[in-house]
C-alpha cells in the first residue's frame, strides 16, 4: 500500500495489520486542545459495552488491540496518537471508528487538522486525510472496517456539536451527566413492603451506634435485617462472630443502570445491616472501582442517608472533561471522573489487602464485592486472590446479572490453595432476592472458611 492523500470518502485497503493512527494539528495561541479515541463497533454500529470506547480516560482495550500513546508536540504540531492491531481484535468487531474531540472550543479554531495512516512497523505513511471544519467539537475523522475479508480505511470527515460525550453516546456508551450546575440526583432507595409485627424474630438485637438517628422506617427495615443476619449465622454455626466488613461496589460504566434504578443504593442498605450485626463498631469500611479504585469514607449507621445521598455515584459530570472539578462536589465526594469506566478488579482487590494489612485487628474481615462482571483480568485477579489465601479475609462476590465472571466464577474449583477464601454467587435481579435468603447466601461460606482459616493457623 503506496501514501495516498484521500478526500472525503475515499478508502483504501490496507494490507499491514500493525497501524499506528496519527490525529495531527497545529497548536498555538486560541487553538483549543484536541484529543483522538476510538470506537470498537460491531457489524450493528455499536460498542458491546463501555469498554470498546478507548480514550484518554480509559487508554487500552482489554484485547489490547487498541491503545491511545498519547501526545507529542514539536515545532509547532502536535500529534495524539492511537496504535491499533488488527490482529489482536474480537471477531465481532468489524469496524474501528477513529475520532477526535476539541476541549473548550471547535473544530474551526484547529488549523492542520489531519488524520494519518501509518504502518507500526516501519513507521511509513500509508494514507492521508486533511479535513476542514466549522462548529464541530467532535469527529469521526476515519474509519478502519472490514469488507469481504479484507481490512480497509476511509476517510469519513463525520462532525458533531454535541462534544465527544455525544459522540460516544451515539454509538451505544453510557454516558450519565446531569446538568453541570447541580449534583447528580439522589439515587432512590427501594423500601421492601412494611413486614407485621407479628412476624418479628424473637431476640431483637438492641439499637446500635447512631442507629437512633435514622427515620423511623430505615430503622424498622435495619432492625428486621439484623435479626435476619443473625439467623443466618446460627444456620452455619456462627452465632456471635465478630468481623471487620467491607464493602466494594462496581462503577464501571456498564452498572449505570442499577445506579439510576436506586438497586445499588438498596444493596448497600442491606449490606449495612451485615455491619450492623457483625461488626464491634457497626461501621464499613467501603471501596468503590472501576479503571482505578476509590476509598470511600466508613459508612457509619446513624449517617446511613446521607451516605448513600452522596456516595452511592456511578459517572461525572464532565466525564469526558478533564482537569475541571464538577460544581457542587462535597469535600468527602469522590471525583468520579478519577474511577474512570473500565473493570480493573485485580487494583481495588490490591488496595484493600493492603488496607487490612496495615490495619491489623484481632477480627476476621468479611469483603463483600457486587459486580455486574465484564472481568478480563483473570491473571492478574488470580494472582491477588491467591497472595490472599494467608491473610485473614473473606471475598465474598456477588454477580448481579448475566455476565462474564470469569476467574471470580471458576474460582471455588482452583487448585494449590490451603484455605477457600472466596465464595461467588450471580443472581439475575438482587432486588427481587428476599433479604433472608439473600444473607444466607451471602454468609455461607464465611463461617465455615473462618473455621479452616483458624485451624490453618490463619486467624
């Protein structure tokens, strides 16, 4: 494939399979910034997930087929590259949408706008696009896509005004950004049907610290699940454990629909229950993860409404905005855009080992980590999960959805391992689990790992 300067339309095919997709302009005094993505879309047009949206904020897929390099200035032009391997991508992508977005300002305002095709391995130009603009604060500028067995690359020249948030949504990505001048909105809490009287259990647990500071109904529901749990535990022979519980709760892109339903918001009600029952000081410690983990503050149980005002968040404002703090964001508030929408386990895993590690307490702890799945790391997770065998923790993962778990799912089968110290369950809809046997599945291997881990000399 000989150099070829192409006009709006045009495609040629393309024979090396190791590319590198150069998004070059001049930069300068006004000239907005300038960044280049890609999309991974289907024979349909459309990402699987969040995952196939490569960008500054999530700057590899997890087939490694696409990586955004970054940027390199000199001379006056600068150029953002993304390297692309067609080798290496999923059978079901067909198509490699190559994109640009401007960061305060449009396209018009970018002199030497141009897209080149360049072979990796020498490093040679195969084609050219040099495009002119308007109004545009996005771009599909080329595209990469696959034709009767044969790989080829067209100039497209597409733009948007909606910025490169709405180009990704147009091509399937969650994006969830509420207005920039309010916070997000309070994710609703489903409240399960008042439960009579007369089916209390008997032996209700007294009222924990700044339990008393709940509204009257979160208190009711929170004194029914404690008895609950405690049921649960005298079902296993563990009536009167203590544990240390955490919390890790996914916000990878594709749990944005569990958020704004408020199912998230009720999982973490219930859990606090767990904590309420288990725990000396009735607090949780709490982690929430995506590209990067996050700690979040201790859940304390007088605070509980608050807490899942402020904390219980998937998505940013402004996630695709960098170095811009969104307005109304509380000093304790995590910056979502920071988590990113990606699934990393095997890092919020890491950071919580090293938590319990530098937190010593006499108390087994007790990880109780919800997941949509979308999990690829499976090396590197194993590899975490097995370095935990000798430490005095309990993963606990739970599924929520029909996805793929991978090593979290397979996990009970592995070999090598003196103790079993994760337990995995997926469920389709937790919010249609009842309470009672959502905790027996949650503790049923926590007390019987707890004995293992003693005779182990673990605990």
């Amino acid at each position: 494939m000989t150099a070829r300067s192409l006009s709006k339309g045009a495609n040629v095919p393309v024979d090396c399979l190791a590319l590198r997709v150069e998004l070059v302009w001049s930069h300068g005094p006004g000239v907005p910034d300038v960044d280049a993505s890609a999309l991974l879309l289907t024979s349909a047009g459309r990402v699987r997930d969040d995952g196939d949206f490569v960008f500054y904020n999530q700057p590899r897929h997890a087939s490694e087929a696409v990586t955004h390099l970054g940027k390199q200035s000199a001379v006056g032009v600068t150029r953002d590259t993304i390297a692309v391997d067609l080798r290496l991508l999923d059978s079901e992508v067909e198509r490699v949408a190559l994109c640009a977005s401007a960061d305060d300002g449009t396209f018009g305002q970018v002199p030497g706008l141009a897209l080149r095709l360049l072979d990796a391995a020498s490093g040679g130009e195969l084609a050219r696009f040099d495009m002119t603009a308007d109004t545009e604060t996005a771009f599909i500028g080329g595209e990469l896509y696959l034709r009767r067995g044969q790989w080829k690359f067209r100039a497209v020249g597409q733009g948007y005004a909606s910025g490169l948030a709405g180009l990704a949504t147009e091509f399937g990505i969650a994006v969830d950004e509420p207005p920039s001048d309010t916070m997000p909105p309070t994710t609703a809490v489903q409240v399960p049907p008042a439960v009579p009287a007369s089916s209390a259990l008997p032996g209700a647990p007294r009222l924990g610290k700044g339990e008393e500071r709940l509204p009257v109904d979160m208190r009711k529901r929170l004194s029914l699940r404690k008895e609950q749990v405690a049921v649960s535990l005298r079902k296993h022979g563990a009536e009167g454990v203590v544990a240390r519980v955490v919390l890790v709760l996914d916000a990878s892109g594709s749990m944005s629909f569990l958020y704004t339903r408020g199912v998230v918001a009720d999982v973490v009600e219930r859990m606090a229950a767990i904590a309420a029952q288990l725990d000396d000081d009735g607090e949780m410690q709490a982690w929430t993860f995506a590209s990067q983990p996050a700690r979040l503050p201790d859940l304390r149980l007088g605070e509980l409404p608050d807490w899942l005002r402020l904390h219980v968040r998937v998505g940013q404002v402004g996630l695709f905005r960098r170095n811009k703090r969104p307005r109304g964001l509380e000093a304790a508030q995590v910056d979502m855009r920071t988590v990113g929408i990606q699934n990393e386990e095997q890092r919020v895993i890491a950071e919580v080992r090293s938590y319990v590690a530098q937190n010593p307490t006499s108390a087994p702890t007790l990880v109780l980590f919800f997941s949509d799945g979308g999990v690829y790391r499976n090396a590197e997770i194993e590899h975490e999960l097995r370095a935990a065998v000798e430490e005095p923790i309990f993963w606990q993962f739970v599924g929520l959805g029909r996805s793929n778990y991978g090593v979290l799912e397979r996990f009970d089968s592995l070999q090598g391992r003196r103790v079993d110290n994760v337990g995995f369950f997926a469920v389709d809809d937790i919010s249609t689990v009842p309470d009672q046997e959502l905790y027996d599945r949650l503790l049923s291997e926590f007390p019987s790992w707890t004995a293992s881990a003693r005779q182990a000399g673990i605990l």
